[in-house]
C-alpha cells in the first residue's frame, strides 16, 4: 500500500501532463470538424487524391471522414493509442527499472516487504495511472464532441473507442514491465518500450497495406485496437480483448517469478 | 505426577544473531564467497573485516535475500534466508554499504514513510535521531553530502530499534567526530541488547568497538577471533636504521618476518614494545618507526605464521569458529 500511494504521488504529473497534452489535441481536432463536415463532398475528394496506402492504413477505405467518428478515429485516435502507448511503455518500463537505477532497490527491498508486495505496488501504480490517463482522455474527447459535433453518431461505439486503448495501454506497460526485467538502466528500458510501441505501429501498418504480410499483424498490439474495425462492427471483438488481456497477464506472471527468483546487485 | 522436563533456555542456547553453514555464493562463473561458516550470538557486536573483494557484501547481501545463495544455508534470529526473508527484515536494520534513497524527498518525509513500513511506531525514534546525528530535517536528500546520506542511513537502519543491526562499512566518508558519535549510538543500541554485525576493511576501527572479529579474504573466513586477544598478540610494525650497518639485527623473541637492506631492518614485532626499546638501547640508531600494520600485513602473518593461527582446511577453519566461542562461553 505505501508503495502504491508512493508511486501515484511521484507519477501525477507525468500522468497529467501526458494526459491533458493528448486530450487537448483531441479537443483541438474536433474543433476542426465542423468544418472539414460542412464541406463533405470535397473532403471525400481530397481523400481520394491520397495515396492508396494512406487511406488503407487509416482505414479510409471502410469509412468516410465525414462521418464524426471516423474523423476522429483517422485524426485523433491514433494519437491516443500511438503516443499513450508510448506513456504506457515508459511507465511499464521504468516503475520497477528505476529502483536499480537510481540505486533505491537496498533501501527498499531491506524494509519489511516482500518482492511480490513491491511488484503488487507497482503494478496497481500503473493500473490506476493508465486509468487516470484514459479517463481523462476520455472525458475530454466526450465533451468535445458534445460541444463540436451536430451530426449524429454513436454515443456506444464513441465510447468503446475510448475504451479500446485502455486496453492497449496496459498490455504495453506490461510487456515493458517484463521487459525491464533485462534492461535496468532507465535509458535503455526507455529506448526499448519506445521502440516496442513505434516498431510493432509500424508493424501493423505494413500488415495493413500488404496483403502477403497481413499475417504480421497479429503480432501488433495495434491490430486488436484497430478504430476503423471497431466503428464497422460496432463493437469490440471478444477474441482480440482476449488476446490483448493474455499476454498482459501472461508479461506480468512471468516478471513475478522471474522477479522472486533474481539476484538483485547494484 | 512427573512434570515433563522442557531443557531451561539458557542464554547460551538462545537462538544465534546469525548462523551461516557452508554459505557459497557464485555469480555465474565468478566468486562472491566460497565457504563462509559464521555463528553471531546475540548480544554480541562483531566485526566482519577484510579487504574489498573478499566477500563481505556479498555475505551480508546473502543474508538480507537481495541475493540467493548457490550453496548452504543460513539463518538470522532463527529465520531462514530464503523462505523467510520478511520476518528478518522486520527486525533487522541494515546500512547499505552504497545506496540510494529517494532524493526528491525532504530527510523528514524519506523518515517518514520509511517508518510506515514497520508494525511498530518508531517516528520519534527517527526524530531522535535525526538530532543525535545533527541531520538537516528540511533538507531535500539529493542536496546531502555523502556523509550527511550516510547518517540518513544509520537513522533509517535504528529507528525501529532493530534486534540486529547489519552494517556495511558504517564509517565510510564519516569525519573522526560522527565517527565517534555513531560508536557511542551503536554502543547504546549494544546495551539495550542489539546485536551488531559490522563490515570493514580497517582493524583499528573495528578494533574500537566489537567483541569479535571474523576475518574473511577471498570468500573463505581465515580466523574469528576476540579482539582481546588480537589485542594481546598486536602486531607493530617496526623500522628501524642502524648507524651501524654491522649492528643492524634484531633478535628478539616478539620479531616475526625481519627483512634486512643495509643498516635498515623491517619487521614485525609481536611482542611487549618495552623489550624491544630495552633491546635496542645500547645501539646507535639514525630513526625507528613504529606504526601499526595494514589489515594486509595483520593477515599474512596469521596465513604464514602457522601454528593456531595457519588452518587452511574448511574443518580448521570451523575448529577456529568454535573454540572462539566455547572460550566465550567459559568466562
């Protein structure tokens, strides 16, 4: 518990500040919307001066920008799983990481607690900030489109797009947490959960553009996320929550016993 | 009716401070410690000396559970190492030989929160001493000297007035005078029943202030003896330049290891100071220095100086480890 409460009180501004920067680009898109929706026809036009490959990976293909959700799901979505997920990463990454780092780990590990009672902490720690993080976006992004949009659209399929990159944030920060398991220096465990989320977006997009490597994509994070299947079937897809849920769990079982069984040296 | 008959719990069959068996300690193909048989009783202060390198981190790591041990076992206050890690922790107060704290936080708040982790009550105790140490209370400990840390340190280790206290070169990058001040702390802590176990590589200090000192080199425990006797048996290290080259030799029975060059003489003296002025005060000398030895020298004369000091065997090395204590018990 003094854990837990420790790492909220020294992770609240980076959650904050990451959280009210993408929730403001949300507001800031939605903004724009009015008048990208005045001028429908156009904007179709201009969708199809893209390249081919640019409308597929946005999922263009499936679904008009004119339509409020789509909108946001080509201009804003992305940036919430893409750069939350970058967040995500670097939490996951360094919450356990930085007490070897910092050379914090005697200290802590010579109080009456035991090793999985520091991973619990943790853990809760970055459940409850990707919470805090999602439902601020969350809120935000509602309130924007309650402000800026006169269309119609999905209030349930609005909200499920919200939900969906709480998801993804926590399988990220669980495979950095595992990850950090390797790579204690705080720098190294950055680059790696940064590339992780970078490298498997790109992933995802190849799969996405190339009918021979669409098999790829299973592999991505993304593909389970993905904003233009979610507001085709209205609906989350239980297999990919399933997938996504696993190999979280999976990421932070192992890291509990690998963590209880490491020799700790600084 | 025949009472059954429980043995009385005497004070030398009390549970050991510490009682390593065989501990062996490996990382990957390179040595932490080797074979490391120790019993600490309670009550006791004991002193864990030997050059860096030798091992007494990684023994003392051992024994906190921050590393697990390739081979052997040991307990500390009759708890098992491994399985048993948190009931050792709670009474335990360690001093990190070099470590962080988290240095966003004020002396206060890192005390604090520190104290929230134990079942008892023991924030008075931190303030206490907290002034005892004369620590700045305010002060953000990233903008601490290494000194003022270390003191951070030895409060956190005493606040809740642990049964044993663990401590990993507690003098380091103290001045002479916090120095004393933490000895006089320790000494308390001693009489109020806490047991200490201290690592060091420097015998003078170690000497000041503990009952027993075990000497380690290379993973392996070379001697445990009581520093009574060390004492006795002090060496000095004597050189001495003749004005007369066919002067220079000193026979004495005290003189281990002299090593001649010219009219200067280099030994070590074991014997009483008062013989050896006596011996020498016919002669016409240029200079005499009389230091005392390195914890180096102090421990070749006990590899080569054979005798009840040579065991090279894990068994002489138990035999040494239990006639210290039998001899403790005795008085």
């Amino acid at each position: 518990m003094n854990i837990f409460l420790r790492e909220l009180r020294t992770g609240r501004r980076s959650v904050l500040v990451w959280a009210l920067v993408i929730a403001g680009l949300n507001v800031l898109i939605m903004a724009v919307y009015p008048s990208f929706a005045a001028d429908a026809a156009r904007l179709e036009e201009l969708v199809a001066m893209y390249p081919e490959g640019f409308a597929k990976a946005f999922g263009l293909d499936r679904m008009s920008l004119a339509d409020p959700l789509a909108f946001y799901a080509t201009e804003g979505y992305f940036m919430v799983v893409l750069f939350g997920g970058i967040y995500a990463a670097i939490l996951g990454a360094s919450i356990l990481a930085k007490e070897e780092d910092e050379k914090t780990i005697e200290y802590l590990l010579a109080l009456p607690v035991t090793r999985n009672e520091v991973l619990t902490g943790k853990v809760l720690a970055v459940v409850a900030n990707l919470a805090l993080f999602n439902l601020i976006v969350a809120v935000v992004t509602c309130l924007s489109f309650v402000g800026f949009v006169t269309r119609d659209y999905s209030t349930a399929t609005l909200l499920l797009l919200l939900a969906a990159p709480f998801l993804l944030h926590l399988t990220f920060a669980a495979l950095c947490f595992f990850l950090s398991l390797f790579w204690t220096r705080r720098r190294a465990a950055y680059s790696i959960s940064i590339g992780l989320v970078v490298g498997t977006y790109f992933l995802n997009v190849i799969a996405l553009l190339t009918d021979d490597l669409r098999w790829l994509g299973w592999l991505s994070p993304f593909k389970y996320v993905d904003a233009a299947d979610i507001i085709s079937k209205q609906s989350l897809d239980g297999l990919y929550v399933f997938i996504l849920l696993t190999a979280g769990a999976v990421a932070v079982g192992a890291t509990y016993l690998l963590y209880g069984r490491r020799d700790i040296t600084v | 009716m025949a009472v059954p008959s429980v043995p009385a719990a005497t004070p030398g069959a009390a549970v050991p401070a510490i009682e390593t068996v065989h501990l062996k300690k490996y990382y990957g193909r390179s040595r932490g410690i080797e074979d490391i048989s120790l019993r600490v009783e309670q009550g006791e202060i004991f002193g864990f000396i030997g050059p860096n390198g030798a091992g007494k981190s990684t023994t003392i790591r051992t024994l906190l559970n921050f590393i697990f041990p390739t081979a052997g076992s040991a307990r500390v206050l009759g708890h098992d190492i491994v399985t048993e890690s948190r009931e050792i922790r709670e009474k335990v107060g360690y001093l990190p030989g070099e470590t962080g704290y988290y240095d966003e936080l004020t002396v206060d708040q890192l005390v604090d929160y520190t104290a929230r982790f134990y079942s008892t009550d023991c924030r008075r105790r931190g303030a206490e001493l907290v002034d005892i140490l004369e620590i700045d209370r305010k002060k953000p400990i990233h903008s601490l000297s290494l000194g003022n840390k270390r003191k951070v340190g030895i409060v956190l280790a005493l606040m809740h007035r642990p049964r044993l206290l663990i401590l990993d070169e507690p003098t380091a990058g103290l001045d002479p005078l916090m120095q004393t001040r933490l000895f006089d702390v320790l000494r308390e802590e001693n009489e109020r029943g806490t047991t200490i176990f201290f690592s060091s590589h420097v015998l003078s200090e170690v000497q000041k202030l503990c009952h027993r000192v075990a000497i380690i080199k290379e993973g392996l425990i070379l001697k445990v003896e009581e520093v009574e006797r060390l004492r006795e048996s002090r060496l000095r290290k004597v050189r001495i330049t003749f004005r007369d080259e066919r002067q220079a030799v000193v026979d004495l029975p005290g003189a281990v290891e002299q090593e001649r060059d010219g009219r200067s003489v280099r030994l070590l003296y074991g014997g009483d100071i008062n013989d050896l002025v006596r011996h020498l005060a016919g002669r016409e000398l240029e200079s005499l220095w009389v230091e005392e030895p390195t914890l180096e020298e102090v421990f070749l004369h006990y590899y080569e100086a054979g005798g009840r000091t040579g065991e090279g065997s894990a068994s002489g090395r138990a035999a040494a480890v239990s006639t210290a204590r039998s001899g403790k018990e005795e008085r």
